[in-house]
C-alpha cells in the first residue's frame, strides 16, 4: 500500500472510530518505539518481586510479544473511551470504583471496536484484525502510550490531558500499515499525590503498584474468606474497587466532561446502596443487579465479606 492510501485509511479509521463515541483515538507502529522493550522488562521484574499477588494470567507470555496476538499485525489502533459521571451515591456509607458504575465496559468497547473492524474490512478485504481489551494478554497501557492517547502516571493509569485517568483502553490490532502517531511523554513531575494518598502505601515506587497491598485487588479479585488486616484497617467505605489514586491527580481536577455514552450512566441501584440494603440481599438479587455490570466478577459471599470488613472497622 503507497502513503497516500495509507494516509487516507489511516484517517478513515481514526474518524469511524470517533463516530463510534471513543473520546481519545491513536495508531502506533508494530514493534513501536524502545519505550516498549523498557514496559516489558518493567512487567518481567513486576512479576518476578511477585506484585501480581495471585493474578496467575498475568505471568501468561503472549504479553511478551504483540506478534502472539496477531501474527503479521503491523499497527495498533488505540481507544480510549470516557467514564467519569459528575455524581455521587447517595447513603455514602459504602463507596464503589466509578468504572463499576455503567454497563459492564467489556462489552461496550468490544461491540464499538467490532463495528471498526468490519469498515476496515471492507477497506480491505484481505486485512486481519484481533480485538484487545484489559482482559487480554496484552501490555494495553503502553500500546495506549505508544499511540499517543495518554501517558503512564504513577498510579499506572493511563492519563489523558483533556479527560484524566477516567478512561477504559480498547486496542484493534490489524495487518494493515496505517499512519502512527507520536508516542504521549511523560508529564507527571514531581507531582506525588497519588502515591502520598494510597492508604496502604500499595504505590511503592512511581508506576509499580503492588497488587498485595492494593485496596482493588482485595475488593475485586482476594477469593479468600477474610481479608489482611492491613487491607480491613485501611479499607475506608470502599467495598468494590478503588479510586483514591485517581481523585487526588491533578489531571482529573480540569473541568472533566461527563460521559456521554448511554451504557455508562450509573445504574440507580449503585447509587443509592446501603450497607443495611446490601447485607438484606440474596444471592439471587445480587445477581440479577451484576448480570450486566463489570462488577459481577465480585461474587455475593465476597460483596458481604466487604461489606463486613469495613463495618468491623468502625
């Protein structure tokens, strides 16, 4: 394919794909630049301190190697799709990680990034393209950063200039040569908070979260029947998730707008969820509120171990 018809396929997918409703949208090069050889060492010795706690698919090798995901592929298209809603549930007896709040994000980048790829199928016919969300094997972060729609701040989000860190990372990897972008710089500072603010200090060094001491992984992923005592002495009211981290960046403190995506409104019964109407659920009703939500990888035992821990706490 000659420059012009990769520059004008290149711009065809970049436009189709904010028509789709992604806020930030970026292409890198495959293999991208030696920033990505420095996130796969970074990942090795991650893994190798044993900060993924027991998130065994993380050790999975295909991370290694964007090849492994694609055979051939060329480019990365990189998504970024806005979840920050100007709101706040109501009892505040009980705090939940915002990108809960919606629709399960899974499903909506992949329905977007789906549509994508068959336009570019019919650009061209003989093209390959695999799907890639936070639930592959993937370094999604650092193609994000490659393609140029945000940095890695020191909570190990990806940060926008214009909406924050309130932002789901959706990748189409293709066989096509398509125009990339400059990778996004760096720009916390000096700037801390997040890593000032973490109650269990689960931020240990700039960009190297350890799972271990991380109030999200406990809420979402911990399988156990009680959770460390660290985590219960410094849980606060948050029983799913955690977004301290991202409250205190300054980067989310810019007038962010709120998202317009339909599926990403908060359900009510996030909202306005007690402790008492939480602890009155069956599993039942537990799951016929998660069917849909990102949340229901939090199983009914696990939202009243939560839930009891942060009561005992008081």
């Amino acid at each position: 394919m000659n420059l012009k018809k990769s520059i004008d396929l290149t711009k065809k997918i970049k436009e189709k794909a904010f028509a789709e409703g992604f806020d930030a949208v970026g292409i890198a090069k495959v293999p991208g630049s030696s920033r990505l050889k420095l996130r796969t060492a970074s990942l090795e010795r991650w893994l190798q301190a044993g900060h993924q706690a027991k998130m065994d698919w993380m050790k999975n090798p295909r991370r290694k190697n964007i090849e492994h995901m694609l055979k051939g592929v060329q480019s990365v298209l990189a998504v970024g799709l806005n979840y920050y809603i100007d709101t706040e549930n109501a009892p505040k007896d009980i705090s939940i990680a915002r990108y809960g709040w919606g629709k399960d994000y899974h499903k909506i980048i992949e329905k977007k990034l789906k549509r994508i790829a068959l336009f570019l199928e019919q650009e061209r016919p003989n093209s390959k393209w695999k799907i890639c969300i936070d639930t592959s094997a993937f370094l999604d972060k650092a193609w994000a950063e490659e393609a140029g729609i945000g940095w890695i701040g020191k909570h190990s989000n990806i940060i926008n200039s214009k909406i924050g860190s309130w932002m789901f990372l959706g990748h189409l990897l293709s066989t096509e040569k398509l125009e990339a972008d400059k990778p996004s710089k760096p720009i916390c500072g000096e700037c801390e908070k997040c890593i000032e603010a973490c109650p269990t200090k689960a931020i240990e060094e700039p960009f190297t979260i350890n799972s271990n001491k991380c109030l999200a992984y406990h809420t979402l992923e911990n399988r156990e029947k009680e959770l460390p005592k660290n985590i219960i002495n410094n849980m606060g009211n948050w029983i799913a998730g955690c977004d301290i981290c991202q409250e205190v960046c300054p980067w989310n403190h810019k007038n962010i707008p709120n998202a317009i995506e339909p599926d990403l409104q908060p359900s009510e019964w996030i909202l306005n969820l007690s402790k008492y109407d939480a602890l009155s659920w069956s599993d039942s009703k537990w799951k016929e509120n998660l069917s849909s939500s990102a949340l229901k990888r939090i199983k009914p035992w696990m939202w009243r171990r939560n839930i009891n821990s942060i009561s005992n706490n008081i």
